[in-house]
C-alpha cells in the first residue's frame, strides 16, 4: 500500500516552522508496512487545498492531511473539505463535551472560536483529540481513506497513536518494512563506504543508505518482507556485516546522540569529567548537561576564551602561551590537565582553535581546532582541521571531543 502526505501552512512554505509532521507520519506509516512515496506542501488556499483533496479523493489513495483545523480565519481546511465532498458543517456533541471540558480545565471562556471547533463535516467520521479542540477527520469509501489531522505536533501525534495506526493496522497488513539507523561519527562519508566495501554483498535483499551531516553519517538499514520476522532477521544480519567492518566509528542508533552514550559509559564506570572550552564557548558542557542524570558524571565546565582566562582559572602557564600561541597543542593539554586538576575529576578535557572566519594563518588556518584529553595515565592534545563556517565547527568540534573521550573509555583510541 502507498500514501501520500499533506501538510498544510504558509508557515511552512516560508520557513518559519520546520516540518516535522510529515517526518514522524512517514515513520509511523513505515513501520506499519504502508510505504510513503509523495509529500506535498500547500499554504492556507481554500482553493488549492480543495483540489489537493479532490485529486487525492479521485486517485483512491491513502492520503494523511495535517494542518488548518484551528479556530482562526485561515484555518480553512474543515471548509475545503465540505467543498470536496459536498457536504456542510453539523454540530457533534461529543466534540462538543470534550471543547467545554478542556476550556473549563484550562480556566478559559467559551468563545466564537471555541464553537466553531464542535463543527464538522458530515460526512467525516469524528477522530477523538484528547489533548486538544480540533477533532481528526477520517473520510473512507471502500477502498479509498484520507486523514485530516491538527498541523499541533502533539495533537497530530495523539490521534495518529490512539485513531489512526490502530485502523490502519486492521485495514492493511501489508508488506513489513524494518528500518536500523546505525550512527558514526569521526570518518567522511567517502571513507566510511570505502570501509564497507561491496555493498551488495554487505546488504544482501535489504538497502542502505549514507545520510551525512556535520557531525557524522548515519547508516539506515531498510528491510522489506511479507514476514515482519524475516525483515526484522535481514535488518540484524546486516548490521551484524556493517559493525564487523566500521566498529569503532559507530557510537549509536537511531536518533542516540553521542552525549547519551558517552554519559552512559562514564556513568557506568563511575567516571567523572570537567570541560575546558575556548573555541566551542560552551557547547560541549551544554550537550552533555542536555541528558537527564548528568550531574552524576559531569562535575563542572569552564569557558576559558582569553588568554587572561586560561592563566586564571585553569592554571595555564603564561609562557605556553606566549612561545607556542593559546591555539597548540601544548595550551590544549594544559587547558586539559587544568580542568581535571580544579575539579578533581576522573578526567578533563579541552578546546581551542580558530572557528572563523577570521584570525586565520598560513600557519594556523581557520578550522584547526587542538582537542586536548587528560586522566590519572596519560595527557594528550589531537590536532583537527573541520574547515569554515563558524556553528558547523562548534557542532564537529564538541562532536570529536566527546568521541575522543567515547573511544579512550572503550580502549578504542
């Protein structure tokens, strides 16, 4: 079975929301062996939603529309949809009962707009929303259904779980689809391929696909198969080939961030680590304080960005700086041991580089970034060069830093 997903919003077509419900109702209809083959966004046109619908009605697809069920004058897709299946607004009073409890809930009057949301369209069957006013719709007709849902993330995702999987599941059985999104990070796309070598041996019936970013590329293994059990089997044997080729670069899966990891690990060791950031003026102790339990682990995080600052709150001495400049790897490692050293941690790291676009040398290039790592063994500084554009290298650069210590833990390094 194939669907089609609309999502409608001029906030959308302009930029000003980024689109996440057609990412998260692709998944979902994925996983229940319903493949995705179109998106299409439209703005709030009475117009051209009215001929999106029709088209889709016509065609016989299974279409999922998102957005317009608000209260507000361009919310219009409750209108278009009267139009397309030339029917008028009725009253329905459990949407009704459901409006007033929420409002009283929230402390808040009944209004114009409030009694515009108890109208729907006749001929659509009514889809509960819990936490919201708008109800889903769901028209069908033998072979034919389309969804209209709230463009609200989690008011789409509320009837998505409770109305609309539940009667797909019953309706389509469908081919089984399993995905597996195996995360790296530290090695280029070009290499991590050369690494894998034949990719037709590698996958064998199932696909993969490279999804780099600035911070790693991600592997998604896709299985298709009328036996949920078998793409499942094909999706685990070839990540079993993958991680037997490019171990050490993967540190997750699915959506993982590398903090998560990393803090699962220190926390398991009873480790504890302190950040020393100049280039990075932050990032690193913010990714990390960004998981849930992580006071047990991360002691403190110092942004030293002057010279001054370095000297004096990390005991960096002043003449590192002055014969081998606050961009070395001798600084690096002194920012490191310095860290570890005032919080009396398990372990300390460092960053300092030239992030752009200016202060850039023949010598000391825009992009070079020194890492430095230090525990009770050994202290260290690597060398990295993650080229221009200012944010692009705060993200590689807190990235590789977490990976050094990742790897170092794991006795990869």
């Amino acid at each position: 079975m194939n669907a089609e997903i609309i999502t409608i919003g001029d906030e959308l077509l302009i930029g000003q929301v980024i689109n996440t419900n057609q990412a998260y109702i692709a998944e979902q209809l994925n996983l229940v062996g319903i493949h995705v083959d179109k998106m299409l966004t439209i703005g709030d046109d009475l117009d051209a939603i009215v001929g999106v619908l029709r088209d889709k009605w016509q065609n016989g697809r299974l279409t999922i529309v998102t957005g317009g069920l608000g209260p507000t004058h361009d919310d219009v897709t409750k209108t278009a949809a009267c139009q397309c299946f030339e029917c008028g607004l009725v009253p329905n009073a459990d949407v009704r009962m459901h409006v007033e409890s929420l409002l009283k809930k929230r402390n808040l009057p009944w209004s114009a707009g409030a009694e515009s949301q108890t109208m729907v369209p006749e001929k659509a069957v009514v889809l509960p929303n819990p936490v919201g006013t708008a109800p889903g719709l769901h028209f069908t007709d033998g072979g034919k259904s389309l969804f209209i849902l709230p463009g609200v993330p989690y008011e789409m995702v509320e009837i998505m779980e409770t109305s609309v999987l539940p009667l797909l599941r019953q309706r389509w059985s469908g081919m089984a689809i399993r995905h597996r999104t195996l995360r790296t990070t530290g090695v280029s796309e070009s290499l991590l391929a050369q690494q894998l070598g034949d990719v037709k041996e590698l996958i064998q019936g199932a696909s993969l696909a490279f999804l780099p970013s600035p911070t790693g590329v991600r592997l998604r293994i896709t299985a298709r198969d009328s036996d949920p059990e078998r793409a499942a089997q094909l999706v685990a044997e070839v990540e079993q080939r993958i991680r037997a080729k490019a171990e050490r670069y993967i540190y997750g899966t699915e959506s993982e961030e590398i903090e998560e990891v990393l803090g699962r690990i220190l926390s398991s060791r009873r480790k504890t680590i302190a950040v020393a950031e100049s280039c990075t003026g932050g990032m690193i102790a913010n990714r990390i304080t960004n998981v849930s339990g992580s006071s047990t682990y991360f002691e403190r995080g110092i942004i030293a960005y002057s010279n001054a600052s370095k000297i004096e709150l990390l005991g960096v001495p002043p003449k590192l700086i002055e014969q081998h400049g606050a961009v070395s790897r001798e600084v690096a490692e002194a920012m490191a041991a310095g860290a570890r050293r005032v919080a009396a941690t398990s372990i300390g790291i460092s960053t300092t580089g030239i992030a752009g676009p200016t202060g850039g040398t023949a010598e000391k290039p825009v992009g070079l970034v020194w890492i430095g790592y230090s525990d009770e063994e050994t202290t260290f500084a690597l060398r990295f060069q993650f080229g221009d554009g200012r944010q692009r290298f705060k993200e590689r650069t807190s990235q590789a830093s977490m990976e050094l210590v990742r790897r170092r833990l794991l006795k990869m390094q």
